[in-house]
C-alpha cells in the first residue's frame, strides 16, 4: 500500500439524525477495534467504498 494520502475534497452532506447516530457509533467501534481513531468522515468513505465495489465499480 502506498504511503501517499489521497486528496480528500470537503463535501457537504444532509443526513437523518439517526444516520448520524449510527456513523457516529460506527466511528467508536471501529476506533476500539482497531486502536485507531475513526472519524464519522472515514466511516461515510469505507460505506460508498464498498458499496461502489460491489456494483463493480473499484475505487
């Protein structure tokens, strides 16, 4: 894996308060899990990740 970070472009998003509960709650137990911090941000990344490789879009 590369080193190099990729260019993130700040993007604005409307949620439902319960979406934003759960990414928040996301971002915790990934964050105990993996002794890393997770932002609601990565977690919103890793979701559209693996939802555009399963319609065989890779990104």
């Amino acid at each position: 894996m590369s080193d190099e970070k990729e260019k993130l472009i700040k993007t604005t998003l409307y949620l439902e308060e319960e979406v934003l509960e759960a990414l928040k709650e996301a971002a915790g137990e990934y964050s105990k899990e993996t002794g890393q911090k997770w932002s609601k941000g990565a977690v919103v990344r890793l979701a559209l990740s693996e939802f555009f490789s399963r319609r065989g879009k890779i990104l």
